[in-house]
C-alpha cells in the first residue's frame, strides 16, 4: 500500500495490516493500521510522536506553558496520559529542540 503524507506529498510503499491496537506512550504507530507514524523522533530512551501538525502544535504549547493547570477531564484528557518525559521541566528544552525540528522537517 503507498501511503501519501497529506501536507508534503512524500509517499512511501508499506506492507499493511488492518488491526486495532491499544496506543499507549511507547507506541509511535498508526493504531489502526500499524504503520510508524510521520512525526517522531528519538529524545534519549524514549520517543516523541505526534499523529499530526495539530497534535505536535499541542505538545509544543503544553511543553511551553510555564504554569501547566489542571485539565478538565480528569484522567480522561489528553494532558493526563502524556508521558511524564514530555512532563518534566527540565526536559523542556529538548522536547522543543525535537518539536521544532518535526515542525521544519514533518
């Protein structure tokens, strides 16, 4: 199956698989399909995804925030399952490096 990124027009040809899968923080994967997402990159052991442009626009201004407040939802929104990497403060500068670097090459 060739798959076309919709805002470079990049293709790549994968061999797919219809299944369903449980994304969690490890997974930088379509969750449908399987195949590796577009936008990920290695930060140390770890790895920062984002599923689009909106998605990596909303890490960046979550990494930003000097004052994060709690989301409503509880521990059904987005910013209660985000990885505790993407968390710290002190990995701050580095997530955006990458955040950046997506923004520029993704």
């Amino acid at each position: 199956m060739e798959v076309t990124c919709t805002a470079c027009g990049q293709a790549r040809l994968y061999d797919t698989t219809c299944k369903r899968t449980y994304a969690n923080s490890q997974q930088a994967s379509d969750p449908y399909f399987g195949l590796p997402l577009w936008l990920q990159a290695p930060f140390g052991s770890h790895t920062v995804w984002a599923y689009n442009r909106k998605h990596l626009a909303y890490l960046k201004e979550y990494v930003q925030a000097k004052l994060r407040e709690s989301a409503s939802g509880g521990r059904h929104a987005l910013t209660w399952k985000l990885p505790n990497f993407i968390k710290l403060a002190k990995n701050r500068d580095g997530i955006l490096k990458i955040i950046a670097r997506l923004e520029k090459n993704g």
